[in-house]
C-alpha cells in the first residue's frame, strides 16, 4: 500500500516473489497497489520472462513508465498488448492540485513507447469530476487525448469520481449523476472526429452514485442494499432503498461531508 494512513509502503522482495511462481504456471500476474514502485519490478519482470513466463499486471504509474522504458518493453515480451497507466485527472492542473506527479510529458513517451513495441493501445486510466473540476480542463483532456492518438491509438478509461473513507478526498462530495453524464457525453461527441485513434471507455455514472452513497454508508446503508438486492438489484431498486432506509448517505455522498452515522434501526417484519 502507497497511502501514509496504511503505514506507508511495504515491499516484498524479488526473491519472495519468484518463489512463489510454480514451475508449472504458463502466465504470472502482478497485482499491487503500487507495483510500478517496486525498486526490483525490471529483474522480476527479466526473470520471468527468462523462464518462459507470460506476464500479466495491475495498472501502472505513467511517470515510471517513461523513466523505465525497460517495462514497456518487457511487457511486451511476456504477451502484454494493451500498455495501462494511470493519469488520475483530465488537466495538469488537477493532477498537481491532487498531487500526481504525473505530467503530459511522460504520457507522450508512454505512447510513444507503445508505438514502439507495437501495443495495440495505450490505455489510459483517469477519473472524471474530481473536485474543481471544469469546462476548461475537459477541453485541456481532449486536445491532449488527440495528441496522443495521433502517436499511438489510445483508449480512455474514465471513471467518475468518488470520495472514499480513509483517502484525502473523503470530504469532497460526488459531483452528481447529470454532472458526470453530461460530461461524458461532451466528451464522447468530442473524440468522434478521432476516426478511432481516441476510444472513451466510461465506466457508469449510476453505478458510480451507488459506490457513493456505499462509501459514506452505515449499518442502515446496509439494510437499504438488502431490501435493494431482494427487489431485484438493479438500479432503481438501489435508489429507491436509499431513500428509504439510508437518505442520510445519499445526503452524505452529496455533500461530502462528515456527518454521525445513525444507529441501526431494523424495520419489524424484515428476516434475516
């Protein structure tokens, strides 16, 4: 974990790591929270490959990637061919005032690294209606997207924000369903000229809200998931859960705010 409220990160060792691949397993994948970080990820990845292995991974940092061209090209060598990175935010602007270190300069060299070992595409993984977000850095996101496209076909992994316990962001509030799909929508009409070469992957806007309320949640959050699952699971009965037994979460993941979380109250007749 990368997150000083987790103790900071914890590293395992690249011989750790080798040991526990089986001699029999025709394709490894990495999987971290930070595995771009690790100090050994290139003699890992070399080992792996050396014996055989194909290579699968978790997401990884744009910044790494351009200063460790290595990964790139081993990655490719063990089977990979969708090159992801995260860019966390659709301007520089917000990616410093979040503080990524992640700028458009290593974006560019990642694409053009995926254009060297001949990815399919250099997916790009980033989040819409962070806090402050506006018009101009939509507009910023969509000039940079076309530029990487026209280097290397790019597919955009957007997903809508939301505050999660436990992260700085925690007080900021989810920006709202019509806020994110419209958004969207400025986006998609936006990259169509692209013929292609830029692909808007979105994840959903409703679904987004539910983590939302989820996030802020409590045992009576809860019970609202219960009563939404029996009904059926889908997002209307979701909504109309929420706003009866856990209105104080929707409220919560609107405002973004700490509020107390009420004591469960279990409604007569409902059985486990």
């Amino acid at each position: 974990m990368r997150r000083s409220t987790n103790g900071g990160m914890r590293l395992v060792t690249a011989d750790r790591v080798l040991s526990l691949v089986p001699d029999y397993a025709p394709r490894v994948g990495l999987v971290g929270a930070a595995i771009s970080d690790h100090p050994e990820l290139v003699p890992i990845l070399e080992a792996l490959i050396a014996a055989g292995k194909g290579v699968g991974i978790s997401s990884l940092r744009a910044d790494r990637v351009a200063r460790k061209p290595r990964i790139a090209e081993l990655l490719r060598q063990g089977g990979y061919s969708t090159l992801t990175v995260a860019s966390d935010a659709a301007s520089q602007r917000l990616r410093r005032e979040m503080s990524k270190g992640t700028t458009e300069q290593h974006l560019i060299d990642c694409a053009r690294q995926a254009a060297e070992h001949r990815y399919k595409v250099l997916k790009v993984y980033m989040m819409i209606g962070v806090p402050g977000e506006t018009d101009a850095d939509l507009d910023e996101l969509v000039r940079f997207s076309l530029e990487l496209g026209a280097i290397h076909p790019v597919a955009i992994g957007m997903a809508p924000f939301v505050p999660k316990l436990n992260t700085p962001m925690l007080n900021d509030g989810f920006v709202g369903l019509k806020v994110v799909e419209s958004r969207l929508k400025r986006l998609e009409t936006a990259f169509k000229p692209s013929r292609g070469r830029v692909e808007l992957r979105a994840t959903s806007a409703r679904w987004a809200w539910v983590e939302a309320v989820l996030a802020q949640g409590d045992a009576q959050t809860g019970l609202a998931v219960m009563h939404a699952v029996r009904a059926g699971g889908a997002f209307a009965d979701y909504k109309r859960a929420f706003a009866e037994f856990a209105p104080h979460s929707v409220a919560r993941a609107a405002r973004g705010e700490e509020s107390p979380r009420p004591a469960l109250t279990v409604a007569a007749g409902v059985g486990a």
